[in-house]
C-alpha cells in the first residue's frame, strides 16, 4: 500500500526546545561561571562534574560555534568555564 506523499515548501523548522544545563548560549567571549565540584572521582582521576563540564563545552562549541576554558580550583572547591573564542 503506497500512501501518496505531499511534498511543501517554505515550511519554517519549529524553533528548538531543547535546554541547557549550562549557560553557554548566553556567554559573550570573556564571560566564565563556576560551578561546585561533586566530590565525585571519575575512572581517570578527575572530579565528574570537572570531566560533564569540560565534555559538554566541547561539544557546544563544536555544534554552535565558540571555544571554552574549564579550570578546576580545589582550593575554592569549583570548576570556572570561560569563553575564549
């Protein structure tokens, strides 16, 4: 059974839905937030929310553009992400 198939034009994408936990969208190169570290160890060493944050700044700025900087400072007991590009 073959259902015919309309094809349309000039149908505008529905704006995306989709929410961020983290403001990178916002960021203006200079801009950086912190967040607390978890406590949590990864399997190489480094604190998860440390290793989610980095993960998750590459990949935004690889789809939308942008690069980011993630520090970790133990003393202060935070991660800081900067926009540098």
């Amino acid at each position: 059974m073959n259902l015919p198939i309309c094809i349309e034009r000039d149908v505008p994408l529905p704006e995306s839905k989709k929410q961020y936990k983290y403001p990178f969208a916002e960021m203006q190169i200079g801009d950086s937030f912190a967040i607390p570290l978890s406590g949590e160890i990864g399997r190489h060493g480094e604190d998860l929310s440390a290793s989610r944050l980095r993960s998750s700044a590459s990949t935004f700025g690889r789809v939308h553009g942008g690069r980011f900087i993630v520090r970790i400072d133990k003393v202060g007991g935070s991660i800081r992400c900067w926009k540098v590009e």
